[in-house]
C-alpha cells in the first residue's frame, strides 16, 4: 500500500499521477466517503489529498471525522486551476498550517 494517496476526479488526479502518487478516482462525493473510510483503517497509509469540492460535497460529521484525524492525515486541496474566489496560495498554506500545528503562522516572503 502506497503511504500517500489522492482521492481525485479523473482530470484534477493527472499532475499528482506525474509526481507518482496513487490516485484512487472518486467522481462524487458518495464514493471519496467510502474510500476515505476504508482508507482510514490501513495502517500503511499516511497521507490522503482529497479534492477539497468533493471534500465539502461530505456530509458535515465525515468532513470533520477526517479534518481531526492524525493517522493517517487527510487533506483537502483545491483542484487546479482555482477557482475564481479561492484562496491565495499562501492564505491556504497558513490554514493549513494553523489547523495542523495549533496557531497562526505568518507567511512572508
């Protein structure tokens, strides 16, 4: 079992199939919930990169299920290109980083 994988659709998987992650296609919500628990109960696994849309199309108690999760460490992430709206690049990375670590990090360049 790969120790990171991404819970993708098909398009947003391609650049992380590049880098060589193991990309396990999920086109709707429905799906990455049952993948994302199987996922949850392998001990080889380490890191899950979810599609942050799919992500919040989760029901609330799963969203926040996997968010608390330390093992393995389920991240959502914005498919590429962003979306008009989203987050700065750094902005995301700070909450990221606040989530994980507990406070706020400021980021500069």
């Amino acid at each position: 079992m790969s120790h990171v994988i991404a819970l993708m659709e098909k398009e947003a998987g391609l650049g992380y199939r590049l880098a060589g992650v193991d990309v396990r296609e999920t086109p709707t919500p429905e799906e990455m919930g049952r993948q994302a628990r199987s996922l949850s109960l392998d001990p080889g696994v380490r890191l899950v990169i979810l599609d942050e849309e799919l992500f919040l199309g989760l029901p609330e108690a799963l969203q926040r299920t996997l968010e608390e999760s330390r093992s393995p460490l389920f991240v959502p992430v914005p498919s590429l290109p962003l979306r008009k709206g989203a987050p700065r690049p750094e902005a995301y990375v700070a909450r990221l980083i606040r989530r994980v670590v507990g406070y706020q990090i400021r980021i500069r360049r």
